[in-house]
C-alpha cells in the first residue's frame, strides 16, 4: 500500500526547471555545428557519441561534421540541412539548459516554430560574411511575435573573415540595425566560429580586440523565467470530471495563484462559485495551488462548466479579463496558401475554441525592409497585422512577451494548425463598419465527405456567350448523379433571372454578378456540394476575384470554344442581334473577351461534344472523389 | 480592505487558516509533471477510444503513475500490454500484481511469429518491427485514435524530433518529413477517419528526471533495474535482446547517483541501435515506438 503515503523527499533541495534556448538563423550559417560544438566543447556528449558522428561523416566523404548530432534523420544528413527541430538537454555549472535546434530553411519553418514557441532566450546566428538574409529577418520577426524577449547573436563563420574587427563591427551594425527596427533588445553580439570552436566555451586568440562574453557566459547570464505567479488569477477549465459522485473542475493554472474559499468568475456567462476544495493526488494537501500546477477544484455550488471557460477572481474589476468579440492580432502565416478577409477559422485560445472570421487585414509586413504596408492578403510564410471576429464575446488577456497571455493559434476546418495570432487588445468598430460577425460551420470537412462520400469544389467554366458552357454543365450535372454526386449548376442566366435580376450588364454589374455567384458557390462548396459554374466571366481580373473568394477549392475550366464557331453556332440568336448593334456590349464582338492563361482544364471546340462532357466529368470526380 | 477579506475566508468553512498560505515553488519535478498531466488530460479528452501503452518498464509505470495524477487516483482508459512472449518472468508477475492494485483496465495484445517479418532487417530490428505488428493489430482492433506511449526525447536521436501529440496516417505510419506545427500548448487532433495520434507525455522528461521521480514518488518497478550479482537493467526490450550493464546500484537512490557520473547512454545495451545507422528510423516510420 506504498501508494498513499507521501515521503519525505518532497522538501529536498530546490532544482529549477530547465531554460530553453533556440538557435535561429538563415539556413546554413551553422546553427546545427554550433550546438554540436557547443556540446563537444562543454564535454556534454555521451561516450561513443564522437565516434558514431566521425562515422556518420566519413561514410559521406565529410570531414567531422558537428551538425550530425542533431541532424539525425536521414534525409537531413545527405541534404546537408536540418529538416525539423531538436531538443537536447545541456548543462552549465549547476544550471540546466535545452537547446533546441531549429531549421533555416523557409520551407519548414513550421518546424521552426515548434521548436522556438516556448524558448526563453534565443541565438540568432548570421553568417558574419553573408550578413543577415531573408530568414535571418523571418526569424528575428517571429521571434518578436512569440514573444522571446532575450536575444544573443552570433557572428558565426568568422573564420572566414579572419576575426577582421573592421569587417566585423560593420556586420554587427547592420544586424543591431534590423533588431532595432523590431524593438528587440540585443543582449550580446559575439564574433564566432562553430567550425574552430573560437569564442564558444573559450575566448579566441584570434580575436583579442572582443571585450564581450563568449557564447558559453552569454547563455550562463539569461535569466531565469519572469515568475506569473503574482498576477491575477487564470485557470481556464481543460475539462469536467465526475469520479464517485464528486465533480471535479481540471486545469492548469495560467497564472496567479488559487486558495479554498476564494470565489471564482466562470467564463462569460459570468456565473460565480466559490472554491470548497483545492485537489490532487498523491501530494502534499495544501489548500492553494499556483501559475504552472495542474490541478482539480471541486467548487460550491457544485457547477458544470464548459471546456475553455475561463476561471478568474469574481470581485476584483481590475483582475478581470478584456472581454471582446473583435480582436487584434498580430499574426504569423503558416498555410501554403495567403489568407484573406472573410476567411473563417477556429480561434484556439488555452484549452477555449471560438469560431472567427477575418474582418480586416489592417497591414501587412514587408518582409525586405520590415516595414508596415497595406495589403489585401497575407503571403504564405508571411506577417501581418489582422482584426478577427469572433461569434460571441471572447475573454482574453493580452499577449506579453515571457507569459502565456494571448496566445491565439487559428485552426481550419481540416484541424490544421494555419497561423499563430497573439492577441494585441479588442478592436473598435471602425465608423461606418457594421458589427457582423460570421458564424462558420462547426461540421468538419471530414464529416461531411463521410455524409456525401465526396469532396466538395467548384468547377467554373468560363467561355464566350454560345461557347456551350451551360450545356455541358448541365450534361456533367446529370453523369455525376449517376456517379452518385451531388452537383449544383449556377448558371449565367439562371442566376440573372432571380439573385441577380436587378443588375445589367455594364462592368460594374458584370463585377457583381460575378462576386455574388462566387458567393454563393463558396457557400455551396462549405455545405460539402460540387458546383459548377457557368458563366461568361470575360475578365481575368473577375475571375481571378472569385478563386480568391472561393479560396483552394476553385478550379478554372476554360470551355474554349472560337468566335466563329460561337457565332456560327448562336443558339439564342444574340450575336446577331449584336452584330446589328441591337445588343451594346456584347462580349466577343463589342466587349473583350480575356481567355484564361493557364485554366486547371481546357475543353477544346475541335472535339465531339460528348468529349467535352466526359473530360469534364472524369475531372471533377478525379478532385471530388476521396 | 484586503483584511475583512481575510478574515472572511477565515470564516469559511472549507477556508482552514489557508488565507495566507503560499503556493509551493516548483521545482524542475513538478514542472514536468504538471505538463505531463496537462497532456494526459488533453488526450483524454480529445481522442476516444484512448489507451496507454503499458510496457512494465520503468518509464510506462511513471506514466501510468501521472495517469492517476491526472484523474485523481484512476485511469480512466484502458492500459495496453503487447507481449512479445519473451519478457523476464518477473515482468508478468509485476503486471499481474499491479494490474490489481491500481485497478487497471488491461487489454492484451500478441505479436505474430519473428518468421512473418520483413526478413531484410538485422536480427534485433526484425524482433522490433514483430512489437510493431503486435502494436499495429491492437489499434486496428480496438479502433483506437489516440496510444500513449512512454517515448523520451534524450533516448533516441529521432525519438527527439518527435512530437507530443504525433499523428499517424495509413498503415500507422510516421510522416516525418511533414510533422504538423505543435507551439503554445496546441496539439493535432485527428482529421481523417483511420489515422490515430501517438502521445508522448514523457518526451521532455530525461532518464534521471525518471528515477528522480520514481524515487520521490516511491513509484514500484521490477526488481531487474537492480544489481544482482554486479549486474543490473538499465532498459527493458525483449529477453533475447537487452543485455544487462555493470553496475552495483541495488537501491533507487543508488541508481541515481549512477546516472549522475554515467556517461553512455541508456540504450547502449539494445542490441538493435548497433546495427545500422538508419535502422532506428525505418523502424519508427513505419510505426515502432
Ligand atoms: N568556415 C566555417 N564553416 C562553418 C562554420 N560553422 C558551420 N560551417 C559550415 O556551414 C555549413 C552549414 O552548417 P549547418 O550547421 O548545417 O547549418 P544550419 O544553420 O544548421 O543549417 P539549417 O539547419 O539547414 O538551416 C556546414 O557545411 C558547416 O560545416 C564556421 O564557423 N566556419
Ligand atoms: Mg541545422
């Protein structure tokens, strides 16, 4: 029965947890060979390590190639670059490390993140010849928007510039320049090589003229984490449990700290309760618990909250959180795709999920000079400052650097992690701008192919006026009911005789016949629907709107068939009419026509109708079918 | 002001003179733990069924052990035992006890003969990828979306790019060229029908945070991690492929101060990690632990 009785070692000697420290920079200017130097030379590696990595080298024609201790996997070993991140123990003195080792290369700078998120210093680590590039800019961003608030950086490869003072305070200027412009605070600027091991564990020869700290006694001089314990409260609920008739309320604690007796706002119903017991198994009883425990509160009256509500002190005002369903945030990209306003995702904050749609993009980060600019859309990879919406209100503290405030991470409906967006402070209602607040679909993508055995998409056939794009539209309609495949046609003037009665045909109203029918298949498309649109669409520019509109399920069908075939053809008489003029701004005779550069599917005239319809056909079931 | 309000408190029945206590500073122990707990609780919730991969070593005991840290002194989902039929005989006799002493919910899984496996591999790696089929059969049978399972980053160098929650596609197989972002606490969660999430409660947890635990804990093992006759286990496979280390630690506390000066590492006694450079990978991608 040892299982219940508590020994005495809980009083032994206080070990703090381990910093985490990351290593960022450009890829290849030796991030991997610095860490494995810096284990090497602090005598950090286990017996046979050494060997192992010798081998590792020699088996590909390198000479010892320190990267290889963290770069374990195969394809990060004959490439040459580190694909994903690495978390490994160090020590200095008394003092506990993880070093994490993150990627350069832009593509896996997902990996980067995961690595970096919760570090609490990091080595920004710039080839002193190449100077800071693009990934050394992306990097020291993101480092600012995660919130890492000590940064060393280290002039590696300095080898190759023989420890020159001059060429070296000039690369330093510039890299305290760009941190400068992202508020960041420099804690120190070492002149390095991880090839040499100069200035790592031990002051070089080579470079008498630095009076600064070596790697080793910069990191030794990050200080320990900000404690969160003295703030107010936050203990949002992670679950409800009922375990022999008593419920308990679990959790970890943000930050503050909780005592028995005291009384509790839950979430933003704004229902109080007062906690009767503080729980835990298997521990010393204490009535209180603090920042960083996760614990169990049985609470009276003996309440059922939600997963996400957020726990905080009832009758303290100031304690209280913002409460607001338009927020700021600052945002970091990572879908392979750019994000854009009207976009619907799921907002998850701690354990809470909100449903949100991007309201505004407020400004955009350009990524050459770091500088705010306007912009309809965010690049893949790229930052911005972006206003989101929630359905309801939203409790939430602003993000701080150090604490784990605000920490808005946007999911699709696919469950992908897209985007990390700390939260800046409630947005105002700008004048003029309605309060909407969208409220997307809480069935998965996933549900609804298992609901209808088939992806959704839209499929818009463009075309001039006769080219046939009803009609094989129609024809595609009925072959892939047969297929058991609920398609949609919206088709030009089915739409103009109802939705879009009210509208003629100058560019204007062109313009919108077409932003309402990509509306609407954006719509169709979510419900899990294949839809087809026929529509003429002239301008590139148009249809390039609605693919952004629709978004990664839009693909271009060209049906192209030529003016003479067309108007040879004019099933409802109308390049006749337009010919004697009857018709002003008939598209093909007297408005352009812009055929699409590069369609995702052509359908050409030379071919049997029937041809058409089956290309057409097998090409949505190709996309739609799982 | 602030005095009313402690004398209130005082005044509550459930209060107990807590007004001025202080919340325990935690040490680098109970931070693991408490994100330990933290994972377990997600995984709760968000994957059913659930099950946890109790292998009888040391590193599944603490597992379990936070199980019941988690949810108050039970665990509420099936523990999983893939027996290779090779184990120590002291290892079923420990499951056998504990199975009844901490009330587990134990599902039983067999791997097929050594003679049905991919006979390319070295001979330790084919006893490996035999776990893994063994593996691969339970979580096809019990439909299983979420395994938790006691890996450790400091182990393995691609058991260290892992991540806590690690999603599983088609034929269980690790996609490592393509991991999912995990930051700020937000774990995957599964998006296709068939796939399953490995989690890693203990990844951040060295091999000394381990026994350092199990000592404060008084968290019971198999009497094998210790010396016997100047030899002792410092890691648990198969009997045919662990081979025990030097050693005259015979206590908890003496295994402690072992680790402390050692300087090889755990596995150095696993035959399979010997045998290529790649093997560890191979073997993981295509579903071992
Ligand atoms: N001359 C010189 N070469 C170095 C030094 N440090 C690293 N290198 C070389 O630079 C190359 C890239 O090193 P890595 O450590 O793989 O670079 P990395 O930054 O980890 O690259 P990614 O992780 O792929 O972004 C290797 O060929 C190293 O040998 C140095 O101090 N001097
Ligand atoms: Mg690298």
């Amino acid at each position: 029965m040892g299982d219940n009785i508590v020994t005495e070692s809980f009083s032994e000697t206080h070990r703090a947890a381990a910093t985490p420290i990351v290593i960022v920079g450009h890829v290849d200017h030796g991030k991997s060979s610095l860490i494995g130097r810096l284990l090497y030379d602090t005598d950090s590696l286990q017996d046979g390590k050494l060997a192992q990595i010798v081998e590792s080298s020699r088996k590909r024609g390198l000479a010892v190639e320190w990267s290889f201790l963290l770069d374990s996997l195969q394809i990060e070993r004959d490439q040459g670059v580190t694909v994903d991140s690495t978390r490994i123990p160090f020590r200095l003195g008394s003092r506990e490390f993880v070093i994490v080792d993150a990627p350069g290369h832009r593509q896996f700078l997902r990996n980067m993140i995961t690595g970096a998120a919760d570090a609490e210093a990091a080595v920004l680590v710039v080839d002193a010849k190449e100077g800071a590039q693009e990934q050394t800019r992306r990097h020291a961003m993101l480092l600012r928007l995660i919130g890492i608030r000590h940064v060393i950086v280290l002039l590696n490869k300095s080898d190759l510039l023989e420890f020159d003072e001059a060429k070296i305070v000039k690369v330093e200027s510039d890299v305290r320049q760009l941190l400068g412009r992202l508020e960041i605070e420099v804690e120190a600027v070492v002149p390095a090589s991880a090839r040499d091991g100069d200035n790592i564990a031990s002051r070089s020869e080579r470079s008498l003229w630095y009076k600064g700290p070596t790697l080793v006694e910069a990191l030794a001089n990050v200080p320990p984490p900000a404690s969160r314990a003295a703030l107010p409260f936050r203990m949002p609920v992670q679950d409800v449990y009922r375990f022999d008739g008593i419920r308990y309320v679990a959790g970890r604690i943000e930050r503050g700290t909780v005592r028995a007796g005291d009384r509790l706002s839950i979430g933003a119903q704004g229902q109080v309760a007062t906690v009767a017991e503080v729980c835990r198994w298997h521990a010393p009883e204490l009535p209180v618990a603090g920042a960083g425990e996760s614990i169990a509160l049985r609470l009276e009256p003996d309440l059922v909250p939600d997963r996400g509500d957020l726990l905080f002190p009832a009758d303290d005002k100031a304690a209280a959180p913002e409460r607001s369903a338009r927020i700021r945030t600052r945002l970091f990209w990572l879908r392979g795709e750019p994000l854009r306003v009207g976009e619907s995702f799921t907002l998850r904050l701690t354990t809470a999920e909100h449903d949100v749609t991007v309201a505004s993009i407020d400004a955009v980060v350009d990524l050459e000079d770091l500088t705010l600019r306007e912009g309809d859309s965010v690049p893949p990879d790229g930052f911005a400052e972006i206003t989101l919406a929630a359905s309801h209100a939203v409790l939430f503290d602003p993000f701080s650097p150090g604490f784990g405030d605000g920490r808005g991470v946007l999911v699709d409906r696919y469950q992908r992690i897209v985007g990390g967006a700390p939260l800046i402070g409630p947005a105002e209602l700008a004048d003029g701008e309605h309060a909407i607040h969208p409220t997307a679909s809480r069935v998965s993508a996933a549900r609804q192919v298992q609901a209808r055995g088939h992806k959704s998409g839209v499929f818009w056939l463009t075309g001039l006026p006769g080219s046939g794009k009803s009609t094989v539209a129609r024809a595609a309609e009925l072959a892939l009911s047969e297929q058991a495949v609920n398609a949609t046609v919206l088709d030009g003037d089915t739409l103009r005789a109802g939705l879009c009665s009210d509208l003629g045909f100058s560019p204007e109203d062109r313009h919108e016949n077409i932003r309402r029918a990509a509306h609407v298949a954006k719509i169709l498309a979510e419900s899990g629907q294949v839809v087809i649109v026929a529509l003429v669409s002239p301008l590139q520019s148009d249809r390039a709107q609605a693919r952004q509109i629709v978004g990664e399920n839009f693909h271009e069908v060209f049906v192209d068939t030529p003016l003479e075939t067309c108007e040879k053809r004019d099933p409802k008489g109308l390049y006749a009419a337009a010919r004697s003029g009857k018709i002003p701004e008939f598209t093909g005779i007297s408005a352009p026509y812009e055929a699409p550069v590069s369609p995702e599917l052509r359908l050409p005239a030379d071919r049997p109708e029937q041809e058409a319809i089956n290309t057409l056909t097998a090409f949505i079931l190709r996309i739609v079918q799982p | 002001m602030t005095q009313t309000r402690i004398l209130s408190r005082e005044q509550s029945t459930t209060g107990t003179a807590s007004s001025l206590a202080q919340p325990r500073i935690m040490d680098d122990l109970d931070q693991l733990e408490a994100q330990s707990i933290f994972i377990l609780r997600e995984a709760y919730r968000k994957l059913k069924p659930l099950s946890l991969l109790w292998s009888l070593g040391k590193d599944s005991n603490v597992m379990v052990w936070l199980a019941r840290k988690a949810f108050m002194g039970r665990v509420p989902f099936p523990v999983m035992h893939v027996d290779t039929e090779k184990k120590f005989p002291e290892m079923y006799a420990f499951r056998d006890e504990y199975t009844k002493k901490w009330d587990l919910d134990l599902l039983l899984g067999y791997c097929p003969p050594v003679e049905e496996i991919d006979p390319s591999l070295p001979p330790a790696a084919r006893s490996a990828a035999r776990k893994t089929a063994g593996l691969a059969a339970m979580i096809d049978k019990h439909k299983l979306r979420g395994v938790i399972a006691g890996i450790r980053r400091d182990e393995q160098a691609t058991r260290a790019k892992e991540r806590v929650f690690s999603p599983r596609g088609a034929g269980h197989r690790w996609d490592v060229r393509n991991q999912p972002p995990e930051f700020w606490d937000q774990y995957a969660t599964p998006y296709e029908d068939g796939m399953h999430i490995r989690v890693h409660p203990l990844l951040s947890w060295r091999e000394i945070d381990i026994w350092r635990y199990i000592e404060r804990e008084g968290i019971p093992l198999v009497d094998l991690y210790f010396a016997k006759d100047g030899k002792r286990y410092r890691s648990l496979g198969d009997q045919d492929i662990t081979n025990p280390i030097e050693s005259n630690a015979s206590t908890v506390a003496e295994v402690i101060a072992e680790l402390e000066t050692s300087r090889t590492s755990e596995r150095a006694g696993r035959a399979m990690d010997h045998e290529s450079e790649d093997v560890f990978e191979r073997l993981r991608v295509a579903g071992y632990l």
